[in-house]
C-alpha cells in the first residue's frame, strides 16, 4: 500500500502526491507534460515519473489514484485499462460521478476495482507549483461506492483520505454524490459567475468590500473544467438553480412589498443554517 502512482500532476494530483510523499508513501507519477514530471523530482514530491503512458510503468503499481477531469479520465480508462495490473485498485478526485463511475467500472471488468472519491478542496490557482497537502487539512472527502466495490477498496480510499488528514470521511452513492454537490459546489461556482459577470466590474474593485470579495473568490475560474462538470451534472444542477431563483425571487418581493417581517425571517433562517458551519 505504500507505492501509489498518481496521474495528472496538476494542483490536485501534486497536492497528493505532496502530501503521501509526507506521510511516507513512495509516490510516483505521471504527467503527459514532463515539465511537471521535473518540477516533481526536483522538489521531492515524487520518487520518479513518467510523460510516456506505457503498459511497462502504469503496469508496476498496485495503487493508482487519477488526478484527471472527467471525460479525460474515461478516455483513458477505454484506452489504457488494459494496461492496469490484475487485482490493482485506482481511485479518482472527479468532481461527478454518476456519469463516470459505472461506466469505468464496466470497462474495467472483475479485473481492477474502481473505487470513486472527491477531494472537496481546492485552490484558485493552477499547476504542480501551486501543490500544497494543507488545503486538505479543513476540508471534506467524499467516497462513492457502488456494489461492485470491495470492504478492500474502500478502505483504500479511506486511508488515503486519512493520510492527507481531511476534517471528514463521508460515504455517499454516486447519485446522492452529485446531488449534494450540485448544490454545495457546482451553483455557488454558478452564483459567483453571474454575480461577476452581471455589471462591469473594472471601476468597483475601488469601493468593494470583504463580502463581495468574498462571495466571488470563487469567480476566478477554470472554464474547462467547470464547463465539463456543470454539463456533466446537467440535471441535478439545474434542478439546485431553479431552487434558488425561486428563493432570491421570494426575497425581491419581500423587498419590493416592504415585508420587513418577511425579510427579517428570511434572515432568521439565514443565520440559523448558517450556524452549523460556524461550528
């Protein structure tokens, strides 16, 4: 369990392999651009590596966690599956999985397990230069099995979660999954956007406070990635927009009808839920 290779060496897969290199993992690592490959040795993140997907190293490790987005990670489950070892067990960080998880575990057959998880941490920069093992420290990890996961696989993904010290271990299906996280992630990406995008911004940064600075952190956005998750997860997102367009427009008539009881419930509430995470 020692020896784990992680592909994709960007801030998420170089944040791991940061942090298991730490707790003593001998990690290896795969990136098409070999700079990052580099970057790696140089800065004793990984023990060695490699740009080339070849059977001969993806071959060697028994462990393998895929640090890759989602259609990505398909097309080299239905490319280079075969390459894997029999009886190894590979792990994901994909932000869905609904739309993934069956399928690669079909692909894959009886052969090498398949066992999803989501790291719900990240930053708003990009690239192994940027890895840091802390920003797991606070943050939540989510494990997704299905039926065809093992009491074995699942405390593979367990431990690794507890290597890189998350706050909490969760077990989800991969449905209830994309549910919370359409939610909880994918339309708090969406608010950030259109709260950004919604007046010119160029002249503001000159009055703004923290609460505006704080509600569009997350506005400094990977296009590529968010794009492939919020369509990936179509159906569920949606659903979560529809839900707060329905409260935002309850608050606009509270205001418009001067409601202050109204507004000031709304508020009630507000604070209490918001309770919970203070804690």
């Amino acid at each position: 369990m020692d020896k784990i290779l992680i592909v994709g060496l960007g801030l998420i897969g170089g944040s791991y392999a940061k942090g298991l290199t730490k707790m003593g993992y001998n990690v290896y690592g795969y990136n098409r651009n070999k700079d990052a490959i580099d970057y790696a040795k140089k800065n004793k993140i990984i023990i060695d590596g490699s740009s080339e997907f070849t059977e001969d190293f993806i071959g060697e490790f028994d462990r393998i966690i895929f640090s890759l987005y989602p259609k990505v990670f398909k097309e080299y489950i239905e490319k280079y599956g075969s390459f894997i070892k029999k009886g190894a067990i590979i792990s994901d960080v994909t932000g869905v999985k609904e739309s993934i998880v069956t399928d690669i575990q079909n692909i894959l057959g009886d052969s090498v397990e398949f066992i999803a998880a989501h790291p719900m941490a990240g930053k708003e920069v990009y690239g192994i230069e940027n890895a840091d093992e802390k920003i797991f420290e606070n943050a939540n990890y989510i494990i997704t099995p299905t039926k065809k996961n093992t009491d074995k696989g699942i405390a593979f993904a367990t431990e690794i979660g507890e290597a890189l010290n998350f706050r909490k271990i969760s077990l989800l299906t991969p449905k209830e999954h994309d549910e919370m996280i359409a939610f909880l992630s994918q339309l708090t990406h969406c608010i950030a956007v259109a709260l950004m995008t919604c007046k010119d911004s160029e002249d503001l940064v000159n009055y703004t406070g923290d609460s505006f600075r704080d509600l569009t952190r997350i506005a400094n956005i990977n296009e590529n990635m968010w794009t492939e998750l919020f369509l990936m997860n179509k159906s569920a997102l949606l659903k979560e927009m529809d839900s707060f367009i329905n409260c935002m427009s309850k608050l606009r008539d509270f205001i418009n009808n001067e409601d202050e009881e109204k507004i000031k419930n709304m508020m009630r509430l507000s604070t209490e839920r918001r309770k919970y995470f203070n804690k």
